[in-house]
C-alpha cells in the first residue's frame, strides 16, 4: 500500500483535473517505448504506408495502445495495437500483430471501432483457458458508451459481443474457475428508472449473453460503478453503486446462486433497508477494496464518528467502510474523508465517537484533536511541495501528491494506532485503483 500511494504523482494530476485532454497525451507519451512496443509501431507504420497515431486508453488493463498476450491459444503471445490514421476518419482502429522472430512482427488483422475515444481496454479469458479475448469500451460525443468483445482466431478478427453499456466489471462469478464472466450495466432508458445487469458467460463453449437482471426500479437513476470482490467462501460478487435522484449514491449487492445458476440481490444479516444503510451524499464516494483484503468495503458516512468544527465541516465527513460479505455484520474500516482534495485516511477505531477535527492555524489543512480539543495529536495539510514551516520548527512527512500539491501530515502527540506509517499505509486518493 505504501509502494501505491507514493507512486501516485501522474495519477493524481489527472484525477484532479489540473491538466487539459492534451496535457495528458504529452504525460503519456513521455517515456520512450519500449523495444517489443518499438518494433511494433514500426511494423504497423510499415504495414500502413503511413505513421500511426497510437491512441491511449482511459481505463483498463492496459493503459498504453500496446496490449500483448496469447489472443488465439497457440501459446505464442500476439500484440495489439490502438491507432488513428489522419486518412481514415477520426475513428480508432484495433490491429493484431502476429511475431516473426525477435524484434519482428507483422500486421494480420485491423479493425475500425465505434468512436475516436477508448475509454477502457482490457482482455480476459471469456471462452477457454487458453485464448483471450479484447475487450473495447468506446465513447462517443453525445455521451453513449459501447463495449466490443474481440476475438482472433490466429486469421481473422471477429467481434462477438457489441453492446450499449455504462458500467462493466469482469470476474468468476459462476465459479468456473478457468474463465471469467462480463456483467454489464445498461442504460436506463424507461421512465421508471431502475438498472439492468446483463451476465454474460461461456455457456458450451460460446460466450453469450445468460441472464438480465432488473433492480432498483423506481428507486434508481442510473449505474455509477461495478466492483467485483471475495466473500465468505471465496465466493465472488459484485457490488453496485447507483444514482439514487441526481446528487445521491447507495450499494447494492449481487451474488450468483449456484443452486438456481443465476444472480441474485444479496442482503446481509441485520441490514433490514441497504439501500438506506448506504446513502451518501458525496458522490466520490465509490465502493472498493480500501484496505486491500480482495473485498469490496461500501462507504457509509456517519454522524457519530466525532465533531467537527466549522469550516471542517464543509469538506470532511466521518466514514465506515463496510465489508458485508466477508464477516456476519460486516467488517468497518473507520476514518475521514476530505471531498474537497478527495482521500480518505483511516483513523484508529478508539477514536470513533471521540475525536474533534479543526481547522490548523494556517488554514491549509485540520488538526486531530481529543474530543475535549485540550491534546492536538496530528496535523494534516495540503500545500505546496515546496513549502514548510521552517519558524515552527515543525517536520511534516509526504504523505501523496495531489495534483500539483502533497498531502503532508506530522504526529503532535502520539496515539496509539495513529503514526506516519499508518497514515502513509491506508491513505488513499480516492478515483484511483
């Protein structure tokens, strides 16, 4: 965690929207390609008379236009390329290179995609242990998303799955254990609102569409993000944030019932209303694994976790982060969420309902304090890297560059559970994975 955290500078910048569409083109194509990549490239341009435009991707497995990996089964690992061609419109284009020897490649395949954005590029074992498949998500101008399954046969470049979506999330959710199923959210498109899944799964040997499952209608505007995880049992399920309105999120949870064959809403024990348990308010508030235990945590803001003092109150929220699938009641991970630089920092669970939060003297961050404000345990700020208090005397350790800022912290008065360590080991900006 420590590793992720301190890594995180590019990413960051992009989160917080400090730079255009174009500055994130240069920061991508700054460090030089590799050799495999290189030699790729040029035998792509080779290939079509011209040089390519590599196209990057927003999300996914692969965020280069490079992808390599064993697509047809034959144990020999393909490349695939993302492009644009000034001659050909302004739409991407997917080709699969096959080696030749070291350093050599040729193209067999090219495909035209649906749109000039690719907003996720991925590849699974959708149909056998041994082949992958690629995955596409496209976006267009007026907003519409669409997912194409790709599949190379070591001749030809097929598309088996296209489709309208605005969410999807891969995993073994039927337990099949050498390949993996796609879940899709659709589109809302009735006036009742509600969200559709649709499971899709490898069903004797062809990858195909196996159930839809309709939730939420009535209750819910949209689909805002799928998160896969392991519960108890090891089994595999899936957590769905939604819209609940336009300015409001709460969870769902979906596992697959191995006695019926299909998916199914899951409500834990003792959790009478999940949608209610899970409504939140800010909505960078997504389901993930915050702590790294391969368990989706659902975040619920709470009003007991301690007092915050204006204008703290403004930005800062108590949170627990709910494990309800791996532990009878559920699992908390309890700490602060600042939406206005969007991390979250764990607390020690003995500071729940006793801990104050208040502004620091320099307006750049808050104090944690003792519920009576008498004992300032630490300090967090967000400020310039450049930037420390040299007549204080105070030492404030790099915690994670947010944008063109770090997050620093400093321990005042020591507490138990509370060191630099921790903080620096559960922090976490929160939009990244």
């Amino acid at each position: 965690m420590r590793t992720r955290i301190m890594a995180l500078a590019l990413s960051a910048l992009l989160l917080t929207g400090c730079s255009t569409s174009n500055d994130v083109e240069t920061l991508l194509r700054a460090p030089q390609l590799s050799g495999e990549s290189a030699a790729v490239q040029k035998a792509l341009n080779s290939y079509l008379g011209s040089s390519a435009t590599l196209k990057y991707p927003a999300n996914g497995d692969f965020l280069s236009p490079f992808a390599f990996g064993d697509w047809d089964g034959d144990g020999v690992n393909e490349a695939a390329v993302l492009y644009t061609v000034d001659t050909t419109g302004s739409n991407v284009f997917l080709a699969v290179l096959e080696s030749t020897g070291e350093d050599s490649w040729h193209v067999s395949q090219t495909v035209e995609g649906l749109s000039s954005e690719v907003e996720t590029f991925s590849a699974a074992h959708l149909r056998d242990a041994q082949s992958q498949q690629i995955l596409a998500g496209y976006g267009s101008a007026q907003g519409d998303r669409y997912l194409v399954v790709y599949e190379y046969d070591g001749t030809t470049l097929s598309t088996i799955i296209s489709n309208r979506y605005s969410e999807m999330v891969l995993g073994d959710f039927t337990g099949k254990g050498d390949t993996q199923d796609l879940v899709l959210a659709l589109p809302t498109d009735t006036e009742y609102g509600g969200v559709t899944l649709q499971l899709l799964t490898n069903v004797e040997g062809e990858f195909r569409s196996y159930q839809t499952l309709n939730l939420g209608e009535g209750s819910y505007s949209g689909c805002a993000a799928l998160s896969a995880g392991r519960g108890r049992d090891d089994a595999m399920y899936l957590v769905m944030d939604v819209w609940v309105g336009t300015n409001s999120l709460a969870s769902d949870i979906i596992l697959y019932d191995g006695n019926t064959g299909f998916l199914q809403p899951y409500r834990p024990p003792g959790i009478s209303d999940l949608q209610r348990s899970t409504l939140r308010y800010h909505t960078g508030l997504l389901s993930r694994d915050i702590d790294g235990n391969e368990t989706i945590d659902i975040p619920v803001e709470v009003d007991d976790g301690g007092e915050l003092l204006a204008p703290m109150d403004k930005s800062l929220v108590f949170l627990l982060w709910e494990d309800y699938t791996d532990e009878p009641g559920g699992y908390s991970n309890f700490g602060i969420y600042d939406s206005k630089n969007n991390f979250y920092m764990p607390l020690p669970e003995s500071m729940h309902g006793n801990v104050l939060i208040r502004t620091n003297p320099s307006g750049t961050g808050w104090l944690i304090c003792s519920i009576d404000d008498a004992t300032v345990y630490c300090e967090m700020r967000v400020v310039d890297p450049a930037e420390q208090d040299e007549s204080s005397g105070a030492a404030y350790e790099r915690i994670a560059n947010i944008g063109n800022q770090q997050l620093q912290a400093r321990i005042v008065t020591p507490y138990y559970g509370l060191s630099i360590d921790t903080i620096t080991g559960g922090t976490v900006l929160l939009g990244l994975e």
